[in-house]
C-alpha cells in the first residue's frame, strides 16, 4: 500500500483534488489524440522528425520532384488515432511505416533467375541482389511543440475545474 504525506495548508489542493473527479478524461484524451495526430500528419509536409531534424530527401523526391514519404499519401493518410478515457494512442497499420520511422539496411535477393530488375536514372538494370540503406525518416514522436500543446490543454482543462 503507498500513502502521501502533506505538509503545511494543504486545502486548495485538495479542492482542486477533489474536482478532478469529474473531468471527461475521454474527451481530454480525444482533444490530445487528435492534437498528436495533426501534428504527426504534419510532418510529412515539413519533411522533419519530432525533434525538428530534416528528413533526408527521398531519391524518388530527389528525381522526380515531390516530397519523401509521401509519392502516394497513403502513409501519411493512415495516420489514425483512437482515445478512451484511459489513454491515447497514434498510429498507423502500414508494414512499412516501421522502416520509414528507424531506418533499415538489407540485402533484397532475387527468388528467382531472370534477377531483379529495377530503372535507374532512366535505364533498366537486372541485378542478382542488392543492398539497399533507407535512412531513419521518423515521424511519428512528440516533439517540443506538441509538448508545450498537450501542457496548454491540460493547464486548460484544469483551470476549467
């Protein structure tokens, strides 16, 4: 069993306490859910990590034009949250989103023969294997700002009580 020792006028705390009893934990957790995945989505248009660092660009972004990480949108578009009133959560179900978000070096193999065949700066090439280094591309995090929002509700929703 734990227990808390207070010291000294301890009243308004214990008002403020006892009023928290009655905040819509699910609605605060739905206003931050969504706070964080704005900001997530975010991301992919800044091209930057949750610490503020650049994204190293993409060589389709490079090549073609256009921004990394979202060719297709379909990462970024699959950035969901869900919040009840024990908590929050952001996310996504895309397989691939983990490679994006820490980066992976491997050697992809051909299965077959004919070799894998791929284009590079407009010529086709067919290779046996090849190594391949995706860098660290993390977007989904909290980030200084998001800290300083997620304070602000709750400062907000505190004050409220």
């Amino acid at each position: 069993m734990y227990s808390i020792r207070l010291d000294g006028d301890v009243r308004k705390l214990m008002k403020k306490l006892g009023k928290m009893k009655d905040i819509d934990l699910k609605g605060a957790n739905l206003v931050l859910a969504e706070t964080l995945r704005t900001s997530t989505r975010q991301r992919f248009k800044d091209e930057v990590n949750p610490d503020g660092r650049r994204w190293k660009s993409s060589i389709r972004a490079t090549n073609e034009g256009g921004t990394t990480l979202t060719d297709t949108a379909g990462l970024k578009n699959s950035i969901k949250s869900t919040a009840d009133k024990s908590g929050f959560a952001v996310g996504t179900n895309k397989i691939y989103a983990k490679t994006h978000q820490f980066g992976d070096e491997r050697t992809i193999k051909a299965r077959t023969s004919r070799g894998l065949r791929f284009k590079i700066n407009g010529k086709w090439v067919t290779k046996k294997k090849v190594d391949v280094s995706i860098p660290e591309r993390a977007f989904i995090g909290i980030s200084e700002e998001d800290m300083q929002e997620i304070k602000g509700t709750l400062e907000d929703l505190m004050s409220r009580e």
